[in-house]
C-alpha cells in the first residue's frame, strides 16, 4: 500500500505541468476585473486566488474536492459504531483529492499517533499565561513557539531545492496536526480545569483522544468528528484561510502561517462568531427567564440588537446566500441527539425569526444562518460551557484544511503575494475619467 507522501508525490508530478501551462501560455488572460466597490469594501467577490481543496458555491455551499459535506460524510471510513468519519480521513481527502479506504486511514491515525506529544518548555509556556488570557491567544502563541521545531525552516537553511519545499511543509503539518489537540486540551485543563490534565490515549483516533482529553464521554467524540470536519476548509479568501496562504507566502513556515491564521479567525466577524452566539443567546436566556420566549419576543429582541447597531451573530455570510448546509448538518445531528435541549430549542425558533428580521432590516445580503449559529449550543450541551474556547476548536479543524492548501502552495511554487495599492487621489481620477 502507497503511503499518504507517496501518493501525493504522484499527484504533484501530474498537477505541476497545469499550473506551469496555465501561467506560461495564458498568463495573460483576463479572469476578473475589479470595481472601486471591490477596493474599498475587502477585495469581496475578486476572482484571485487558486484552489483545488474546496469551492463554496454561494447556493450549495461548500464542496471539499468535488464531494458535498453529506457525501464527505457519507463516503469517508468511521470508526465502528460511531456515526462520524475519521478527521484524519478527511485530511487525506482534501490533500490527495481521494477518498481513502480504511486501511490508508488507519495508517495516517498511526503516523498522527506518533507525532502527537508535546515538547516539555510548550507546557511551561502554556502555564505561564496569565488565567484572564483568551484561549485563542494562548493557542496561537503556542503554535508560534513550535517554530523551533520547524523542519522546513532547518532544510530551507541547509539550501533545499524550491521542488522540495513541499515535501518538509509536509513533515511540519503531520507534526501540527497530530499535536493541536494536545495544545488545545492542555489550554482547556489550565484555564478551566485548575491545571487539572488528562492525559492522551494513544490508541485512539485524533477526535476521539481530543474527547478523551477534554473528559467526555461518547457522543462527544463524533460532536468532535463533526465539528472539526465542517470546519475544515472554505475556499481561500475567507479570513483564516486567506491568512494563513499571505503569511506562507514569504516561506514563512507552517507553524508561523497557522499561528497567523489563528489571529484571523479570532474576530468576532469570522470563528469568533460562535462564541458571540453563545453570550447573545445567553443574555436573551437571561433577560426571558427559565421560559422559552414566544415568537413575538424573540422577535423584539433580535430587533433590539440591530436598533443598537449590533451585528447579529451567526446570522449572514460574505458567500454564501442560503443556509449554510454546515448549520444544517449540526441542526440534524442536534434533532438526533438533543432535540429537547433548551438552549438548542432557542436556535430553532431563532432560525424561523432572525431571515425574514434580516430581510425587513434590508442590509444583509444574506439573511441565512452560517456555522457558527449552531456549532456552540452543541458544546454546551455537552457540558463545554467556557464559550470563549469554542474558536479554538473552530480553529483546529480550520487547520486541517489551510495545511493541506498549504503543502499544495509549495508543491506549486505558488507565488509571494503582493498586490498592488492606490491612493484616494488616484482612484478619484479613475473614477472622473470614467464620467
Ligand atoms: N446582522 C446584522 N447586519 C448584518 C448581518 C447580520 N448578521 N450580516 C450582514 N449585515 C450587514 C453588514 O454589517 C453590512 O452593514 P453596513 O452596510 O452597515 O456595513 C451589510 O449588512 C452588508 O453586509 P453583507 O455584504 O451582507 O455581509 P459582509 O460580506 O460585509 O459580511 C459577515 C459578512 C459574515 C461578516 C456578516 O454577515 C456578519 O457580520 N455576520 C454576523 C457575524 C457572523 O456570524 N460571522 C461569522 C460568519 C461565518 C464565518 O466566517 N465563520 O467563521
């Protein structure tokens, strides 16, 4: 049987004439043109980047190599009596573009199995954080300190072929990987367990050691599976992933580009949305009582939101224009498992109040529900109730996706990004000769 490297090897020797076709005798083409609009309001909709990885289809939403989500799910190997796949087989999918039987599975949760222990000084950087810090920080400035572990920094200084950049990058994303749920479960113990750790099972798959580590019991290691899976990949631009892609395009290594990626995902706009969902659903459960509100409540309230210029969370997408099928697959797990949750009956109803809300308001260009609506109900309902952690399990399955883009970068020869800036002036004379 090929390994996970070897088979990607194959697959870069084919993909590396198309990219060098395309830009060589086509380098010319025009794909977009851009709009003043577009200038000022965050690049939205330039056609500019290139990925195989996923595509977000603004009505269907996202595809990870071709397959939707339900097929992700439907296709890729599971556990034995667990009902989510293996997020170490979703990997492999979005690296290789195959969907890879058990037995190939099986060797890339080994492979993660060896690579997952901590170096001892990660611990004492951990601790000696102050208890107030938020856990995202702490993730990122622990991802950040694993540079000196960096493989492809030590061959890039020893003078390695740009062929084999990618081959290194590799090495450093299996290391990642295989550690962030250690990283994460040890940021858990120390802010919210008094320092309390459990320590990793090594006969476990990623998701389920994470659960394992974080003290819970099954379900929770497929609510695992599933969040980090959803959560993987959303084509280049959105934030993180657009991050990450900038940052390791000065050969920056993997550890330096996640670290970068985390920061973006920590805004209240992007991943830091699912916890802002949790405070504003909380608040509201404050302000009704132990009652579930009534329709016309609910109602007032998310008006009062908007009337006092607040976003609200969860809601809209910079993409998408329908349901985010990543909110309907934990709105099915949700009905499942925890239909009678209180918390999760406050979703619900707001999924019938808030679009037709966002429409009569008039702003949003899309007044559907996105994944982060939904993701944070399910951790309280298993008893994860710090909601400033939830990004940082947004920000592990994130890292699945935006390392594998990563690798295919470098096997590409993907070049330093450096757009080109106006000034006011100028786009002012653009705009007066176009009168
Ligand atoms: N509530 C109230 N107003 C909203 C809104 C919402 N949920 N979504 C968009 N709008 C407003 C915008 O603030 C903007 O107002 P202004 O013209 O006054 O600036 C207007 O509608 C147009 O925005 P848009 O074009 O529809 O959306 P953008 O591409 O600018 O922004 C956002 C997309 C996701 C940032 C936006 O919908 C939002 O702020 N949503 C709430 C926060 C959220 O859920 N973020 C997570 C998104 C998914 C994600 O990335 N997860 O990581």
């Amino acid at each position: 049987m090929k390994t996970l490297k070897d088979k990607l090897r194959e697959k870069i020797e084919e993909a590396r004439p198309r990219t060098k076709r395309l830009i060589k005798e086509f380098g010319d083409v025009v794909v977009d043109k851009v709009t003043i609009a577009q200038v000022f309001g965050g690049m939205r909709g330039l056609k500019c980047l290139v990925t195989d990885i996923s595509y977000l289809d603004p009505m269907e939403g996202i595809r990870y190599r071709g397959y939707t989500l339900k097929e992700v799910f439907e296709k890729l190997p599971k556990i034995e009596g667990n009902d989510m796949p293996y997020v170490e087989g979703a990997f492999y999918l979005l690296l290789t573009g195959e969907i890879p039987t058990k037995e190939e599975v099986c060797l890339l949760v080994d492979e993660f199995r060896k690579r997952r222990i901590l170096p001892r000084y990660l611990y004492d950087i951990i601790d000696s954080f102050p208890q107030d810090s938020h856990p995202m920080t702490i993730f990122s400035a622990a991802i950040l300190t694993l540079h000196r572990e960096s493989f492809f920094t030590r061959k890039y200084n020893a003078g390695i072929s740009k062929m084999d950049y990618w081959e290194p990058t590799y090495e450093d994303t299996l290391n990642l990987l295989a550690k962030l749920p250690e990283i994460a479960s040890y940021i858990y113990a120390k802010l919210y367990r008094g320092g309390n750790r459990i320590i990793s099972d090594p006969n476990l798959d990623m998701a389920g050691n994470f659960a394992h580590m974080m003290g819970k019991e099954s379900p929770y290691d497929d609510v695992s599976r599933l969040h980090f899976i959803i959560h993987a990949d959303h084509e280049s631009g959105n934030i993180s992933a657009h991050t990450g892609h900038l940052v390791a395009s000065s050969l920056s290594d993997i550890y330096q580009s996640i670290s970068a990626m985390i920061n973006g995902l920590a805004g209240p706009l992007h991943g830091l949305a699912n916890q802002e969902v949790l405070r504003w659903l909380l608040s509201m459960k404050d302000k009704m009582g132990d009652n579930l509100p009534s329709e016309n409540e609910m109602k007032q309230f998310v008006w009062d939101t908007l009337n006092s210029g607040q976003v609200i969370p969860g809601y809209g997408h910079a993409v998408l224009r329908k349901t985010d099928p990543r909110y309907a697959l934990q709105r099915e797990f949700s009905l499942k498992h925890m239909a009678n949750d209180d918390l999760f009956k406050y979703v619900d109803l707001l999924y019938k109040v808030v679009p037709p809300i966002l429409q009569e308001h008039g702003k949003a260009k899309n007044p559907w529900p996105n994944v982060d609506a939904q993701s944070g109900v399910i951790q309280w309902h298993y008893g994860v109730k710090e909601y400033d952690f939830y990004t940082v399990l947004f920000g592990i399955g994130r890292s699945i996706g935006i390392t594998a883009n990563l690798i295919w970068d470098r096997a590409l020869g993907y070049s330093l990004e450096r757009p080109k800036s106006l000034t006011t002036d100028m786009l002012e004379k653009i705009a007066n000769a176009s009168k």
